[in-house]
C-alpha cells in the first residue's frame, strides 16, 4: 500500500459559455498541454479516470468517444458517474492500494452550451412524485434552504448580494472563469431576475463548458511529476436521504460528517485556525454560509458578520472560494475537480491576482444531487 | 404488495441536446470523395493511416496533419448478410454489410459489399476495390460500395 | 504490501425477469441488499460505504442512486456511484474493492441494477451513436431504403456484433451450428439457475436453430433478453473477514484490471483502428490480472469462467481471449463436453448474459456468479461440483471496447 498521494499536475481550460471546439478537441488540448507542462507522456499514467454522466453528455456511455482523447486508448480506465472530486477520490483510493503509482483524473462538460442544466437535473428527480409535479428541484430546494438560513440568522438579501459581488470579483481575477461582470454591484444583484425567492439570476453559479484534469500520484511516483506536490491528507464523503422533507437542509449533518472524517484523516483539531482557504462547490451563492458552517469553518450563524467584516474575502482570516468559485464557472462534471486545482494552485503559491498569503492547508468541497445531497470533502497541504 | 401499478409517461428528451462534433477528420474525407480519392491522415511519428483522419494520433497522443490519399482497393475484413428483416422474414434480395481494410491503412471502413452471386462463397480476405457513384458531389453517398475483384 | 479482500456475500433481488410493473427502481434493489446482509450476520449499519451503477439512460433516470438511497442503506452514508457501460457491474465492483485495498473502509456493498421494462433499450442503445449519427446526415449519407443504416457506414449493436461472429467463425472454422449449440447450453445452464431470466430445460441446438436470423450469422437466439434485476455483494478486508470468523466460505479477490481501446464498430466519425473481432485489450488486462493473482497458467490454474457475452459467438470467443482455450478451439471444447457444467472448464454455469441480461447488474453477477462458485454456494444444481480454486470472472462494455476481468479464489494471495 501507498501511504501518501499527492496532486502533482492540474490544468483546466479557459471556461465559456459557449465553446469554440467540441468535447473531445476541449478534453484533448487540455491533457495534451498537462503532459507537456510536466514533460510527461501518456505512458506516465497507470489509470485514467473520467468525471462525466450520460445526461449531461446526452449520450449513452459517455465515454465511448472521448476514451482515446485522453491518452487513454489500450489503457486502464474507467468512470465515476459524478462530480470531478469524487473521481479524484476514486483514483486516490486506487493509488493508496498500492495497485496503481499515477492517475489521471479528467471531468467536463458543456453544460454552458449544449444542453439546459434544470431538464438535466430534473431527470435526477423521483420520477413519480416529483419529476412529473416541477415544484421540487435543485433551484427551489436551494431556495428552501437559503430561505431558512436568511430567517433565521437574520441574513439579508443585501448580505446575499454582498456576498454574490465578493465571488464575482474573485472570479474577474481569475483567468480562467466564465462570468465576468467587474462592474456588478450590490443592486445589480438585488435587482437581478428573482427565480425562486430569495434566489435570483445572479445567485446562480455559471454553468459553462469546461474541463479539468488533475493528475495524482503515489510519493514514490512524485518526484518525476514535481517538487512541488500537494498532499491529499483527508478525504471524506457523505450522502443525505433522498427526500427534501426529510432533510435538515440547515444544519446539512453529512456535510458535517465528510467535513469531519477528512479531519480528523488529516489530523485537525480546529478547522477555523488551521485550515488557510476552502474552494466550495456552491450551485447557489446562498449555498456558500450554509456549508462553510457546516465545515466548521465558521460560527452556526455568523453568515452576517462574515460577510460584513469580509472574513472569507481573500485577505480574510478564512478566504472562501478566493477563485470565485462556481459563481465564475460551473463546468458540471468538472466543478469539485476544478476546486482541488485551485487550492493545490493556491498552496503552490502559483495563484495570480486572487492570491491567499501564506497558505499552507486547504479544503476543497463537491457536491452532487438536489442541495448537495451527496458531499466530498477532501484536505489538502503543501 | 399490490398488482396495481401507476405508469408515469416521461421521457428523456435527446432533442433537448445541441451537440457539438469534431468533424475535421469527416470534412477532410469527404472532400476527397467528390474527387473520387480516399483521403486519411497519417501519423508521422508512428506511421499509422487513420481514414476518416483525425487530426490527433490515437496511440501516440499527438497533433498529426500529413494527409494522405490511400488504395481504391484492399481486403474484406468481416462482413454479415442480412437475409431477413427484424421479424425474421427472408428478404428477397439478401445484401452483405462488411468491414474492409484498404491497402496501406489501419482503420476499417464499413458499406456495402457486391460483386458475388452466393453469399455463402464469400469469404474474409478477398479482395475487394472501391466503386463511385457516377456522379460524386462531395457526400458520403458518393462511395457507392465494395466490389469483390 | 496489498491489502487482502474477500466477497463475503451476494444477493440478487430475486429471479430476472422481462417486467416488473409492481414495483420501481428503489424497490427493485432493496431486497438484493437485503439478501446479500441476510446472508451474513451482519446489520444493514455495519456497512462502511457503497458503490452502485447502472446505465441510467436505459430508464431515463439521471443519478438513480439519489433516489434510492434510502432503500439501499446509503443515506448517511459515503456513496459512489461508477458507470460505464456493459461493464457498469464489474467496474462497480471494483471500485468497491479499491474502497477496502486503500484500507478506507472495512466493509463495502457493490450494487448493480437495471430495470429494463422502464425503457426502450435499444434507444437507449442508440444513445450512444446518435449525436454522431445525426452529424454523419450533414454529410450526404446514403439512406435509400435497402441501406438503412448502412448507408451511414456503421453497423448498429448487432450489426457490430454480426462482424465479429463472422469473424470469429472464419478464424475457427467453425459454423453457425457452434453458435447454436452454445447458446443452447447456457439456456439449459440457465434453468439450473433459479435467478436466471430465459431457463430453458434441456434446450438443443434444434431449438435454437429454429429461431430467425437477425443479421448471418447472428439468430434471435444468439442475443441476450432485457430483464429487470439487482445484484449486491459484500466486500470486506482480510482482518475483518478474521474478526466476523468468516475465511472459509469467501471469495478472495487475487487479481483484476480494466481497459479500453476506441469505439469499434460504429466509429463512424473517425477510422477506428482496433479489430473488434481481435479484442486485444481483453488478453492484454488478462495477462496481467493473471500476474497479480499468482497464476503462471490459466488452463491449469483456472476451473470455471463466467463470460460476459451479450451475443452467443462471445461465449466461445472470450474463452480464448482470456488465455483459457487455444486460439479457435472453443468450438472443439463445447463438442467435446469441456465446457458443461461438469465438464473440464465449466463455462457460464449460471446461464450467462445470453439468458440473464439486466445490463447495470450483468457484469457484477458474473463476478457474483464466481465469487458463489468458489464459495460452493452456487443454487439450484448449477454448483461445479469438481474442486475450485481460482475462477475468473469477465466483463465487457462500450462499442466493443471495454474490458474487465477478475480472478476470485478459495485462498488469499500470500503478501
């Protein structure tokens, strides 16, 4: 068995709402440029491990095309039907079983352009009661729960949009995202489209096409990647029931326990001082409060004060999403990966404007399912 | 448990998908068939004729672009005869689908194959040539089919 | 060091069957898991974690497992889901013994299910080509009404597969007749079996032969029924298996491995260079499963195989492939008896996809079907009764492009 796994190269693409090339030319840019940013070829990876979903692809065996443009073809692969972090964790799994030494982690999508995310998502609801009835679904369950946090930490809508402009300001620092809108303000938010009260259209996380790629690696393999590696020291991953009625979408208690495994993995005692930034996979700006406290990365409740003395800012005492998270990009398929790559860029020090200081340990979240039924947490450190 | 069962109707909608598709190695073949030639790509580095040519080698992950225009003729590779329709009926004239390989690629092309009277008496390995449609206008339909030679 | 794991349990829904109208997906897969705990003495809690698939767009359910959560024991707890393909089940599998290997969890439940009677299989099926069947229109295709789809210049699932039974024939110097005789013995194998979908007592080559040709030389009953039905098996680690004071009747995992060439067969876009017929990956990941699980030589060291074969001509073709039978001697091996049940390497005892096929769930029964074989729990009079110490299990998937395979024995491989 191999006892440590570090990320040693990651790359994603220049996101956009409506891509210039297909799935397959975008998938096939983005590994090549990895293996030559690392002076690798694909014979440098033991197992190639795709983040893709039939619906979001509208295909069947989404993968049946894309196999060779990754460097995969006559090799070992296979796909986690989920967010990019869970294919990651996949391939952590792989390497710490001593089977395999480097993995190459791929998720895209082209959810900007191809298909319209709500009918996706809607196929992934009870097909009886709910799919048929349109009241339930990843907007409005999300709505539900911003709702109960707004009433009951007496979290405005101007918190809300507070927080909305600080990701969409991180997120026209980063090079990579979709949206970009540097002159949004706070009324540009609270004047937005209202879609399920109180989420409106700028809210909602950018669905953009997009791919990531991350490669792992055992330590011994490390060395022939980089010097600079980024270890994974805890993982964790939780899935909620089902029913929205059923759910305490406050508290959010797998949440809680993913965030809690990886810690104590990682050997965490106090997540709030020793944790220096969190990528979050947010679908909803409203999302961001409810998960962070879950993480324990900050107070039940202090969503108010957060916001107002800009703790999650960058120069914060616990920066979240520094890259602009999902609010500047959310390539379904690639979004949780693509927040393993900025940290791991973060605590590298490569970080460009959006830079946090002195980062030494990052969590990175994903999410699938209507509200984040389905958590991955995993610690990260330089 | 009870036999009664409520059936909800839903769909997924393939319609709903607005997909793109690379198509640089499609375009590049079909224009070689309104000029009646067989147009591939062809890896520089490991030497393998992809036809329809991508613009990538499969085996050696590289960008390749050296075109090349590949043999009218070559081998049968695998083929199955449709004698009957999908109930079973016999069909009164049976046509063979097949695979072949022309000479000087390593991919398969697929149509339909002619030139025998019993199908029984077709075997893989024969050799088989390409044949036009008399008048070619840049579409797949311009390669007409196989001829056993 | 590697990190043994053991099956310690498999359990099926109950028998495959074409509809299950009285019930949905979330019921359909309960009582697998239910059977496979009530195997054991363990409680629904004491599983660590899960890792479920199937082909979602069979019944037009994206990410089914949200749903079923609850009814598999997955609420409030870690939850994988793995798809790909025919091999969806194996690669399920897998991925649930990798959560053990990398010594995360202790105790893991696979899941594969399909429900087949919620869709249209085959436009599930056209799924997979028809973005690029609908790009291949923009290129003047030749559609008249004897070309069908032909007239793209692709083949179709059975159409792929006619090639490759064509081709396998040719290199064996076998005939149509072989295929008959083999699809007719994994329909009486089948009737042995009590969960399996098409049981066929005594079923004869005649029988078969009497079914209409679909595409020469493939027959109806040469291709595999849609059924509804769900697998679960338990995996658990080498300390654990000690401390529940089960290591005698368990399967241990001594070797696996997957791959993938390009689509064959309906790459239509793009020259596919990999023979479908030839199936490389398959003896390529063969090999070196074979290396991990300590096996020098798989005729002599492997008693039973479990194939996955969508199309009866692969049950005589992956026997080779997979290093058990010379190359073309299958059609030898099913005349002389080698491949029956008490033969010298019983094939598919449990009937195989050609009789079972519920497709999320087809490539784990197989590896379900071993792990029962070794553990000498195989029901219903398809248990080989000679002495069984390794068994492989196979899986295949994709446009006839991906592959898996496992070897499951009676002892773990010394560390």
């Amino acid at each position: 068995m191999n006892e440590r796994v570090a990320v040693v190269g990651y790359k994603q693409t220049k996101h956009t709402f409506d891509s210039p090339v297909a799935r397959e030319r975008m998938i096939y840019e983005l590994v090549k440029s990895l293996f030559k940013d690392l002076g690798i070829t694909r014979d440098d990876i033991d197992t190639f491990i795709f983040a893709s979903n039939d619906f979001t692809d509208g295909r069947t065996i989404s993968e049946v095309y894309t196999v060779p443009r990754i460097g995969s073809f006559m090799k070992d692969e296979t796909k986690v039907e989920a967010d990019g972090l869970s294919a990651a964790l996949y391939a952590y799994m792989r390497i710490l079983s001593g089977l395999y030494e480097t993995a190459l982690v791929i998720g895209f999508s082209m959810a900007g352009s191809e298909f319209r995310v709500p009918l996706t998502q809607a196929y992934s609801l009870d097909p009886v009661y709910e799919r048929p009835r349109g009241i339930i679904n990843y907007y409005s369950t999300s709505a539900l729960q911003a709702s109960a946090y707004m009433k009951k930490y007496k979290f405005t809508e101007e918190d809300l949009a507070r927080l909305t402009v600080k990701n969409l300001q991180n997120a026209n620092n980063n090079p990579y995202a979709a949206r970009k809108e540097p002159t949004a303000s706070v009324e540009d938010v609270l004047n937005s489209k209202p879609l399920y009260l109180p989420i409106r259209q700028a809210h909602v996380s950018a669905y953009a096409d997009g791919a990531c790629a991350v490669i792992l690696s055992s330590k011994k393999a490390a060395k022939k990647f980089t010097d600079k590696p980024v270890w994974i020291d805890g993982v964790g991953h939780f899935m909620d029931t089902y029913y929205i009625g059923d759910r305490d979408l406050l508290a959010m208690e797998h949440l809680s326990a993913a965030a809690k495994k990886a810690y104590k993995m990682a050997g965490i005692k106090n997540p709030k001082k020793e944790i220096d930034l969190a990528e979050l996979h947010t679908n909803f700006a409203s999302e961001e409060p409810v998960f962070a406290e879950a993480m324990g990365l900050f107070k039940p409740g202090s969503g108010k004060d957060v916001v107002k003395n800009g703790e999650s800012g960058i120069d914060g005492a616990m920066p979240v999403n520094p890259s602009g998270g999902p609010i500047g990009a959310n390539p379904i398929n690639a979004t949780g990966l693509i927040r393993l790559a900025e940290a791991s860029e973060q605590l590298r020090k490569e970080a460009g404007k959006n830079k946090v200081k002195g980062a030494k340990t990052a969590v990175v979240h994903a999410q699938d399912g209507p509200g984040a039924q389905l958590n991955t947490v995993f610690v990260v450190r330089r | 448990m009870t036999q009664e069962t409520r059936i909800i109707e839903n769909t997924w909608d393939l319609t709903a998908y607005q997909w793109k598709i690379e198509s640089d190695a499609l375009d590049l073949y079909v224009k070689g068939l309104k000029d009646k030639k067989i147009l591939g790509r062809k890896c520089h580095k490991c030497g393998t004729v992809y036809v329809p040519g991508p613009t990538y080698c499969r085996k050696c992950f590289i960008d390749i672009d050296k075109v090349v225009e590949v043999a009218q003729e070559g081998v049968l590779d695998a083929f199955t005869v449709n004698i009957a329709d999908v109930k079973g009926n016999l069909i009164e004239h049976p046509y063979i689908t097949c695979t072949v390989k022309l000479d000087g690629t390593h991919s398969f092309l697929m149509g339909i194959l002619e030139g025998w009277t019993d199908w029984r008496s077709v075997k893989e390995g024969m050799r088989i040539k390409v044949v036009w449609k008399d008048v070619t206008q840049g579409a797949l339909a311009d390669l007409s089919h196989f001829q056993l030679i | 060091m590697k990190r043994n794991v053991a099956i310690i349990s498999v359990g099926y829904n109950g028998r495959f069957v074409s509809k299950r109208p009285d019930i949905n997906i979330p019921e359909l897969i309960q009582p697998a898991v239910d059977n496979a705990i009530g195997k054991t003495k363990l409680k629904h809690d004491q599983i660590d974690a899960y890792v479920v698939g199937n082909m979602h767009t069979f019944e037009g359910i994206n990410q089914p497992h949200l749903w079923a959560s609850d009814h598999f024991g997955g609420s409030k707890k870690p939850v994988m889901r793995i798809a790909t393909g025919g091999s969806t089940g194996a690669s399920v599998y897998q991925a649930a013994y990798y959560h053990v290997a990398s010594g995360l969890y202790d105790v893991v439940m696979a899941i594969g299910w399909e429900k087949h009677d919620e869709g249209d299989a085959q436009v599930g099926l056209m799924g997979i080509l028809l973005p690029e069947a609908f790009s291949m229109f923009n290129f003047g295709p030749d559609m008249s009404e004897d070309r069908g789809i032909a007239g793209l210049g692709g083949g179709g699932s059975t159409g792929g597969a006619a090639f490759q039974a064509m081709s396998y024939l040719t290199k064996a110097h076998a005939g149509i007749e072989h295929i008959d005789r083999v699809a007719a013995m994994m329909r009486s194998n089948a009737a042995k079996n009590p969960y399996a979908h098409l049981q066929q007592p005594g079923c004869t080559e005649a029988d078969i032969a009497k079914t209409p040709i679909i595409s020469y030389p493939l027959r109806y009953g040469h291709t595999c029924p849609t059924s509804c039905g769900a697998i679960a098996m338990i995996l658990v680690s080498e300390e654990k298996a000690k401390k529940f004071g089960i290591t005698d009747r368990v399967a241990w995992v001594k070797g696996l491995g997957s791959g993938a060439s390009d689509a064959t067969t309906g790459n239509i876009i793009e020259g596919q260079i990999t023979d479908p017929a030839e199936q490389y990956m398959c003896k390529v990941v063969s090999k070196k499963v074979y290396s991990m699980a300590g096996i020098k030589d798989p005729r002599k060291d492997i008693q039973v195989a479990e194939v996955y074969s969508g199309f009866s001509h692969q049950d005589l073709m992956w026997p080779e492939r997979l290093g058990l039978v010379d190359e073309g001697k299958s059609p030898q091996m099913l005349d002389n008896g080698s491949f029956a049940i008490d033969g010298e390497l019983p094939l598919n005892p449990s009937g195989g996809v050609t009789s079972t096929n519920a497709i999320g769930a087809s490539a784990m029964v197989r590896v379900g079907e071993a792990a029962l074989q070794v553990m000498g729990l195989a029901e219903g009079g398809h248990q080989v009764q000679r002495k069984i110490e390794n068994v492989v299990a196979h899986g295949w998937g994709g446009l006839f492009q991906f592959v898996t395979v496992t070897v499951l024995g009676r002892t773990p491989v010394k560390k």
